[in-house]
C-alpha cells in the first residue's frame, strides 16, 4: 500500500461513516422530521439537525477522548485488540437487543433535550467505537516509532471529528428535507433496516483492530 492511500483511507472511513450514521435513522433524521411534521415547519426540520450533529459528536469525542487517553498510558497494539474485543461484544448486544431498547423522548422537548437524546442514541448504538479503526491508525504511525502521544493524537482526532460530524450533518439534512417535503409514506416505498448493517460495520471494525 503506498503512503498517499495509508493515510488516505483513515480518513475516508472517518467520512464513510460519517454518511453512513447520518443514513440511519436512529441518528437523527428521522426525529428531526417528525419534529417538523408535527410543529408543521420546514424551519424546525432545519433547526433540530444543530442539537442533533452536536448530541452526536459529543459522545463520539468522548469516545476519541478516551482512546487518546488510554493510549498515552498503554500499549497501542493492547488498546486496538481490546478496542476489537469490545466492537464485536457491542455489535453482538446491539444484534440481540438494540433494537428493544431505544431512548423516547417527546415531540415537545426542547434543543437541549434533543441534544441530550441525540448523545445517548449514538453512545448506546457505539457510533464513537466505529471509529476507533481509522483514528488509532491516523495516530499511531510508523514514524511515531509506534506510539500514541497526546499532542499530536488529539488535534487529529478533532479533525476525525469534524469530518466525521460534517458527514454525517451533511446527509442527515438531505435525507430530512427530502422525507419531510416527500411525507413519510416515501419511508414505505423506498427504505431499508439499517440494525443489520450496523451490527455488522461494528463487528468489521472488530475484526480490523484484531487483525491490525
């Protein structure tokens, strides 16, 4: 693999996945439009992605915070291994159970109440941990002599963060005003189950970090 595409790849699954949680539902888009519907305004479709991209980085960044951390103090290749350890026990829980075990909040709550939703949706659903993969591997480079050093880890995961966010703001607002402006009959015609899919993105980043 050449150097351009080692480190290239980091930070294209950083953003692929940023799209690929903004596809799901349980991330957001869904709720925002139901808010929208239910207030009957475009503008509150548009409002409640601030509180959701916020809720959503919030838990991630606390998961990146903690890689950091936890890789300043241990070994990187431990952390990665126990890092995959813990992906595929989190995808098998989420397979067994997630989809049983949701956060409900009403159609009333305020900014505050769908960010504090939005944090808790995707720290339950591991969204931080899929990211682990590409951030370690952005961290730790053969010319850090294998190590993980705070400053210079934690502007990069920032900046995994911020694309990652961006991503995923990005396709959440598309998807919303498109099911917004559609109705949500459009839901019936042309969308799919995303628990399978993230299951499995889970248990992938897994097998990655164990393999690595």
């Amino acid at each position: 693999m050449s150097t351009m595409s080692s480190t290239l790849w980091p930070w294209m699954t950083v953003a692929g996945l940023g799209a690929f949680h903004g596809l799901n539902p349980a991330m957001g888009w869904l709720f925002a439009v139901a808010l929208g519907l239910h207030r009957k305004s475009r503008g509150i479709v548009v409002l409640a992605l601030a509180p959701i991209a916020l809720g959503h980085a919030a838990a991630v960044g606390a998961v990146l915070l903690a890689v950091v951390g936890f890789g300043t103090i241990f070994d990187p290749t431990i952390l990665g291994r126990e890092s995959g350890i813990l992906l595929i026990l989190w995808a098998a829980g989420h397979a067994l159970a997630g989809h049983r075990k949701r956060v409900r909040i009403g159609m009333q709550t305020g900014l505050i109440g769908l960010t504090l939703w939005s944090c808790l949706m995707a720290g339950a659903h591991g969204a931080g941990l899929m990211l682990v993969p590409a951030v370690l591997s952005l961290c730790v480079t053969p010319g850090m002599g294998g190590e993980l050093t705070a400053s210079t880890s934690l502007p990069v995961s920032i900046a995994a963060l911020a694309v990652h966010t961006g991503t995923m703001l990005t396709v959440i607002g598309v998807i919303s005003l498109i099911v917004y402006n559609q109705g949500l009959a459009f839901l019936r015609r042309g969308w799919i189950n995303l628990d399978v899919l993230w299951s499995a993105a889970l248990v992938t980043g897994g097998v990655v970090l164990l393999s690595a």
